[in-house]
C-alpha cells in the first residue's frame, strides 16, 4: 500500500479518534480501524496532480495526466510559461525573467509594487556578485532609487542591498544573506506565487497542508491516548504504541 | 542576446525608431516597442519621463498604423502595442490622460473584434486598465447601442473582456436611470454568474453588482428576485481565502443592506462583518487602506451595530495602528472616520478611546500635509467632544488643540474649514474654561470673518459655532462677543439669502437673550433693527426651524420687561405672508408641535398676572380670536401644548370677566 494512503487513513483515523476517550489503542487494534477508512482513488490522484501542477513538474504532470487520466485543474501550457519565469530567476537571469513575465501578463508587475522591487532588488545582487561595480551603481541610482522614492516602505531593505556595494568582501558583510542562493529562490517563488494568483490558481499545494494537519491531530490526540503514531512523513512508518 | 543592466538606448532614440513609418523596419520597430514596455511595467518614474518626450503618440500609430502587408509581425506589434499603452495607464493619473488624448481608446475597443486571442486579451485588458480611472470618458449607458455592445462584453467567453464589461459599468454607472437600464437590459443574472468564475471575474462582479445597486431599492429588489441566492453567494464570498474579494464582497452586502436592510436581516449576515472587516485592517495592502471605509459605512447611525463593534473590540484594535507604525495617508484617514463614526453615538466608546491615550496622535493628525486627514481628524473630534464627562473634565481639549483648529479654519480647502468648524462647535458649547480658552487663542474673529464667507456652508456652519459659543454665558461675554459681530452683521446673517443660516443665526439670536434681563436690550438696540428682522423672518419664511427658532426669540424676549413685551405683541398681531392671518393665531394652528409650545408659552409671558400691561395685551389677544383657537387645542396631541394651552386659558380668563368680549 502505498505510503500516501497510509498518511491520509492515519489523519482519517484520528479525526474520528477525537469523539472517543480511549486511553491505549494495540497497533493491531489501530491497523484494523485505518483498513476500514474509506478514501477515494480520485481524490489522492487530484492531489498528487495538484502538487506536480503547483510545484511545476510539467513533464511528470502530462505523464501522470496520461497514465492516470486525472485532468489538471490548470492549462499545463501555461505552467511551462510559468515555469520559464521562475527557472530564469532561480539561474539569476532576471532581466530575461521580467521580459518573460511581462509577455505572460502585464498587468503583474504593474500592479505588484513589492515583487517588481524584489525582481529589481535581485538584479542588483547579481550585478555585484558578478564583480560589475560601476554598473551595479548605475543601476541602483537609475532603477532602485525612484522605488524607493515612490513607496518608502522600500527604503529599508534598499539600504540593505546598497550596503553590498560599500564592502570589499562581500562574502564576510553583514549583509552577507543577501548573496546567497535562497535569496534567488525566495524571489523566485514570489514570482512563481504572483503568476498563480493572476491565473487565478491556489499558490500552495495542498499537501502540505494535508501533512501538517496530519501532525497537528497527533499531537492533540496524544494529550487524551496512546496509539501508534508516524513520526517520519517520508516513510509513513507506524511506531508504537509506547506503553 | 544578452542584454546589459542599464538601457544603451537613448529614450528619445527609441521614440524615432517607434515612430518610423518605413515597413522594412517593423522588425526593429517590435524590438523597440517590447523594450519601452518592459522599461515602463512597475517603473512610475520611467512612465512619467517617457509621457513627456512623446512615446504615447508614438505607440497609439502603432495601433492605428499597422500594415496588413506582414501579418506575423503586425500581430506582435499590435499585442505589445496595447500592452505598452495599458502600462502607461496603469495607476498613473497623467498616462490616463495622455492615452486618452493620444485617441487610443476607439483603436483599442477595435482589438477586441479581433480573430486573434492574444490580441483580445490584450486590448481587453488595457481597457479594463482605463476603465479603472476617474478620468476615463463616461460610457454612455443611455444609448440602446452601447448597452448591446456592453451585453456582447459581458457575454463573452474571454474573461478578460468579461471582466472590462464589468468594470465599465463600476465606471460609468452613476443615476438611478442607468441602474434601472442596465437591469433592465438583463446585466444583473450575468454578474450573478460571473461571481461562480475566476478571481478576477469575481472581483469586477462585485464592484459592479455593488455599483448597480447602490441606493436603488427596485435593482436590489429585482436582484434578489432574478437570483434568490445571489445575496447568499456574496455572503460566501465575504469567507473568501481572497482578502480583496472578502472587502468588495462585504462592501455589497453593506450597500444592499444600507439601502434594503430587510433583505439581509433574516440571513443574520449584518453582525459577522463587523469580525471580517476588522481581520481585513491587518492587510499590509490597499484592502488594509480601504476596510476602514468599510466599516464606518457599516456602522454609521446604526447604534447596534456601533455597540457590536464595541463589544469586538474595534477601538483597541482601531487605536493599536497609531502606536505601530507612521500610516499610510489613506490608511490613517481610514482609521479616523471609522472612530468616529464609532464614537458618534455611544459615550462608551468615547471613554474608552479617552482611555487609551492616544490623543498625540490628534495634535499630529491636525497638521498633517494631507488636506483629507485633517478633515478626518477634525469630524473625530467632533464626535469625541460630544462626551460632555470628559470636555468637563478638560481631559482632552488643550491649549494646542484649540489653536491647531483655529488655524485649520484659515485653510484653503472648504472642506477641512466646515470640519473644522464642527469640532469647534462642540467643544465650546459648555464650560466657560472652554470658551475663554477659545477666545484667548484669538478663535473669535476667524469664526466672525467666516461668518462673511462667500460659501453658504461655510457661513452657515460659522454661525452655528458663535451660536454654540454665547450659549449659556454671562452678559459680560456676549458683549464682548457682540462688539465684535455688531448688531448690524447679525442682522445681516438673520435676512441671509439661506434659509439654514437664517435659522442658525436666529438661535444665535435666542441664545443672546435667553438668560440676564440686559441681553434683551440687544433687541432693541439701532431703533429695533434686530427685532424687526425677526419680525420680517417670521412673516415671510416657510423653512419650520427658522420658524422655530424666530418665535423662540420673542418667546425669550416676552420674558422680560413691560417694553419688551410690548415689542412682541407688535410682532405677533402683524399678519403672515401666507395666508394673511395674524401671526400668532397662524402657528398656532401649525402642524409643528414645537412651534406650538413656543406661541403658548408666549402667551403665558405676554398675559403672566404680574405685569402691568398684562390685562391690555390681553384684550388685545382676544381681539385676534386668540381664546377660540386655544379652546380648540385643550386637547393637543402634545401634552406640552396641552398643559401650556390650559395654562394660558386659565391666565386669559382671569383677564376676562367684566371685559368687553369680542
């Protein structure tokens, strides 16, 4: 059975467990009630759909759609797009990824004030990291200034990024975080999030949710039994209970 | 083709190579276009410079110009095109304007008939851009044509030509006619179906729906009578994970339920936005700006829901942004008008507020560049000094206050002036401390010198505050008072081309006699200038509070001493304008309770057994048919009118034996 099932029997399980006020629950006790929890082939299909779909894994969402024959809820033409966009950012080719968003939909950055200067903010961390000194000043008094200009809110982090250019060993700065790689996919996942939104797409898959839900009710039910619980989501593996 | 950081190209370079009308250099024209586009999405700054060299023009011939001969690159041209121009419009004022001028609009709309769906989304979407400015022309919505056009948009499958069907009419829709037109014409079952689409289909749903409904009872009717659940979806709506649907979705229902309560009363919907709004204020965003809007129209007059409100908590949680952070202009003026309207009604509320001591904020708020902020703070200052505990207890009307509002009535905005004009007029309508201090700050002669404004409502709101200010005072402050205004300007304001400044200036007038016996004098002074405008007021207006407060002044005035009383009588035997009867037997028979206690309690004064000239001036009340009309009312609906009637009677008959009768 796969590991998916017993994750979501488990959640099932519990929620049914909280009307009840048993205190010691055998795991041959508790295996026997996840066998009789019923859950639908459908809905575990549209779920992994959902997330490859979100997440963007276009190739395995067509062959998933192929072998499965559950429909994604979106065009997956438009995820390629998407997924373009946020692979350009994750590469720290930014300018391509803002002509490549602005071809998806215009109206995004225009009317997203914060994004379009985190895509600007991520241009100029690039231009330093790339040694290009003169340029990266340029730049930050011809792009960056005006935004921080236009909306003050800004300012602060303007300050931060501008600092970079003020340290020789930008690796040892304090603002060191700034040129790290989680920077870019922080603000590529801004954009990918942006773009779901104007199409009008959950930006977050619902897996996640699924799992800390799963984890949530554990831990309320442990407050009232003891049951065999999954501690490790990537193994779904049923431990105990401890006595 | 690796690009570099900072444009090489030259913007006005850019806007020749637009311009050429060479075919062969469409290519390079596409590769100019898509450059000037992605330089101004998001930028503000670029799209002001790039307004003023010329570039709008330039693009719109694009649209106009676009050859056939090459349909590949005539397609790209004509997306990025309307792309370019829809980002010049985008929440910025003076592109609006110069895509207006530039004629866009007519080439754009063509865009949508297009075979293509690239460039329906796109022109589409660029109108919809425009539609969202004031300064978008008025779609005529009277035109049989223009509605069917309309109908085509929003019929369409295209959801962003859905969506600009919608927002043309949040635009254009402003008269009861056009909502009934447009319902009429079938747009309501439309949007209703539109609220089960995409987000952005939804959102233009319901500021359209909110639109069409606004103060019209029938649409709201019609509405509810073509799609039973359609309130029942907006009520979902306000659960939506979207925060911006959540706010239009409760701006709906607030309208609908402003304008037809009963139809939301049994849903129980009205209490929960009060929760949803407030969650809505933590918005970092515009929805954040604009959900104290929301709420003041939610709560405005309605005392029960002030007291909901109350009880969740809003004035904390209103009163915990000012210690946060420095406010957002629109977010701040927001907040302001939200407590109060909160603070309107119900003391606790005000004392609570009182509590919190953020009253810091006030004297920043007062002089903050924002014309509409001040305006903000000024109505809440008004509402909070109507809790007479706390103005007596001094706890929150200082020195600074008092002269920021005085200055904030040399202000050049008319609004912030009768704003602040308000707030003055409740804070010195009692305690003497409060009215002296306003004296001291110099408030006196601006109050006078706004009393002579061009502006009636200005004038009229100036009287109204001097009228607050003598209010229960010793004769030394009216004196005071009056050798500042003279006789001759009260009389001025008291024949004022306005009815309501009239009124205002007459219980000025009221005020200044009521009380010491000298004040009446002020009556008679210049050989009666100010009782025979009273006179005259009485004789010829039909507006009932002038009325009112005209006969509270002989009312006031026949209290007094034989000479006074004398003047009265004169006034009150003179016919009226209207049906030629003597005044006092006229508003007698008035259909205003008010207006009939005063004239008895005249009455009572004129004939009080005490004074000398009583038994004359009753003969000459008899002689005006006075006992018959009094016989008539010893059964008054108003039991004030009743007893004062019997009173009078009584004091009439101790006059009558042994007098000639009429």
């Amino acid at each position: 059975m796969s590991l998916f099932w017993i994750v979501i029997r488990q959640l099932a399980e519990i929620e049914a467990m909280q009307a009840t006020s048993k205190k010691v629950i055998t795991k041959e006790e508790w295996e026997k009630k996840l066998n009789d929890v019923k859950i639908k082939k459908e809905d575990m299909n549209k779920l992994v759909m959902n997330f490859l779909v979100t997440e963007g894994y276009v190739d395995a969402a067509e062959k998933f759609r192929f072998e499965s024959g559950t429909e994604p809820d979106i065009d997956l033409a438009t995820i390629t797009d998407r997924m373009a966009v946020k692979k350009a950012v994750q590469c720290g080719n930014v300018e391509d990824a803002i002509e490549k968003v602005n071809d998806l939909n215009p109206e995004i950055l225009d009317t997203n004030p914060q994004l379009f200067f985190h895509l600007q903010q991520q241009r100029l961390i690039e231009l330093i990291r790339n040694g290009k000194v003169e340029e990266a000043l340029e730049f930050a008094q011809e792009e960056l200034a005006p935004r921080g200009e236009e909306n003050p809110s800004f300012l602060e982090e303007l300050e931060r990024t501008v600092a970079l250019l003020a340290f020789e060993d930008v690796a040892n700065c304090p603002v060191k975080d700034l040129l790290d790689i989680s920077q870019r996919l922080k603000t590529a996942s801004e954009v990918n999030a942006a773009i779901l939104t104007s199409q009008s797409h959950e930006k977050d898959p619902k897996l996640p949710s699924l799992l800390k839900m799963l984890i949530w009710a554990q831990n309320q039910l442990d407050e009232k039994a003891a049951y065999p619980r999954i501690k490790d989501l990537s193994t779904a593996k049923l431990e105990g209970p401890s006595i | 083709m690796p690009t570099s950081a900072v444009s090489h190209h030259r913007p006005d370079d850019l806007i020749i190579r637009l311009s050429s009308s060479s075919s062969d250099a469409d290519d390079d024209k596409l590769k100019a276009l898509r450059y000037l586009k992605n330089q101004i999405i998001g930028n503000r700054t670029k799209k002001l410079s790039y307004i003023k060299l010329g570039a709008v023009p330039a693009v719109v011939s694009i649209l106009s110009d676009s050859s056939p001969a090459n349909f590949e690159s005539s397609l790209s041209l004509l997306v990025q095109a309307a792309a370019t121009i829809g980002s010049f419009a985008c929440g910025l004022d003076a592109g609006v304007k110069a895509v207006l001028d530039a004629g866009s609009l007519p080439l754009l709309f063509d865009l949508i008939s297009y075979p293509n769906e690239k460039i329906v989304d796109a022109g589409a979407r660029s109108l919809k851009i425009i539609y969202q400015s004031k300064l978008a022309p008025k779609y005529n919505l009277f035109q049989e044509k223009n509605l069917e056009s309309l109908m085509l948009l929003l019929n369409s499958e295209n959801e962003n030509v859905g969506g600009l069907g919608a927002s043309i009419i949040t635009h254009s829709c402003r008269t009861s006619i056009e909502q009934k037109a447009l319902s009429d014409a079938g747009v309501l079952k439309k949007l209703v179906s539109l609220l089960g689409g995409s987000l952005c289909q939804r959102e233009a749903s319901l500021e359209s729906l909110a639109t069409i409904t606004k103060e019209n009872p029938e649409v709201i009717s019609q509405l509810v009578g073509l799609e039973e659940r359609a309130l029942s979806i907006i009520t979902e709506l306000t659960k939506d994970k979207y925060p911006r649907t959540r706010l239009l979705s409760c701006l709906c229902l607030i309208s609908v339920r402003n304008t037809s309560p009963c139809y939301l009363e049994d849903m129980g919907i009205t209490p929960k936005l009060v929760p949803i709004l407030l969650d809505l204020l933590d918005d970092p965003g515009q929805v954040g700006d604009e959900a104290p809007f929301a709420l003041s129209s939610l709560v405005a007059g309605n005392e029960d829901l002030q007291n909901l409100a109350f009880e969740a908590n809003v004035v904390d949680k209103l009163c915990d942004y000012f210690q946060k952070e420095v406010l957002q202009t629109r977010r701040l003026q927001g907040i302001l008008l939200a407590l109060a309207d909160l603070c309107s009604a119900l003391e606790k509320c005000r004392s609570r507020l009182l509590s919190l001591q953020v009253f810091n904020f006030v004297t920043d708020a007062l002089t903050h560049r924002n014309a509409e902020v001040r305006e903000a703070v000024c109505i809440f200052l008004k509402c909070i000094s109507r809790s007479v505990q706390n103005l007596s207890a001094g706890n929150f009307v200082k020195e600074s206050i008092i002269s920021l509002l005085i200055q904030l009535l040399n202000s050049s905005f008319t609004s912030v002036q009768i704003a602040a004009l308000g707030a003055i007029s409740n804070i010195v309508v009692d305690f003497t401390a409060n009215k002296s201090l306003f004296i001291q700050s110099g408030g006196l002669g601006e109050l006078i010198q706004l009393s002579k404004s061009m502006d009636s409502s200005i004038r009229l709101n100036a009287v109204w505050a001097l009228s607050n200010l003598i209010f229960l005072t010793e004769s030394q402050f009216k004196d005071d008072v009056m050798l500042e205004l003279t006789t001759t300007a009260l009389y001025g304001l008291i024949c004022d081309s306005e009815a309501s400044v009239q009124e205002h200036a007459l219980a000025f007038l009221k005020n200044l006699v009521d009380g010491q016996l000298d004040c009446i004098e002020y009556v008679f002074a210049e050989e009666g200038l100010l009782l025979q405008a009273v006179g005259r007021q009485l004789r010829s207006a039909l507006k009932t509070e002038v009325l009112v407060q005209g006969m509270y002044v002989l009312c006031n005035v026949a209290s007094g001493v034989e000479f006074h009383k004398e003047g009265v009588m004169q006034e009150l035997l003179q016919p009226i304008h209207s049906n030629h009867q003597p005044m006092i037997i006229s508003f007698l028979q008035s259909p205003i309770s008010q207006l009939r206690v005063i004239c008895t309690w005249t009455i009572i004064n004129l004939t009080f057994p005490s004074s000398p000239g009583a038994p004359d001036r009753a003969v000459k009340l008899r002689n005006a048919g006075i006992v018959p009309q009094l016989k008539n009312m010893v059964n008054d609906s108003c039991l004030d009118v009743k007893l004062r009637v019997r009173a009078a009677l009584g004091q009439l008959m101790t006059f009558g034996d042994g007098l000639a009768a009429v």
